[in-house]
C-alpha cells in the first residue's frame, strides 16, 4: 500500500505534466505576446514543479518509503 505522501508527489508530477503540455498546446495557438508570457511562465513552472516533485520522490526511494 502507497503512502499519502507517495501519492500525492505522483499527482504533482502528473499535475506539472499537465501544465507543461498545456503549455505547448496554449503557445502553439496564441494570437498576441500577453499569451506567450502567460504559457511561458506555466512551462517553466510546470517544469520547476516536476523537477522538485522528482527530487523528492527519489529521497523517497532513497530512504525506502516509496512502494
């Protein structure tokens, strides 16, 4: 059995998966530069957030926890 912590790093990692597709998709079909800010800053958050959800659910593993 999961634990909650375990789970809800994987929906953080799903989550930051979402936003950086979002991302793509929104600057493929953005019509003015105010879009292009916006999707810009989703892709590099949803990449932040990836990134550190990443890193934790290897300490995770790291110490054992993760199933």
């Amino acid at each position: 059995m999961k634990k909650e912590c375990d789970i809800n790093i994987k929906k953080t990692i799903e989550l930051a998966e979402a936003m950086i597709l979002l991302a793509r998709q929104g600057d493929d079909a953005r019509e003015d530069s105010g879009c292009g800010v916006l999707y810009g800053t989703l892709l590099d958050s949803g990449f932040k957030i990836k990134q550190l959800a990443l890193k934790e659910k290897e300490a995770h593993i790291n110490k054992g926890w993760w199933k």
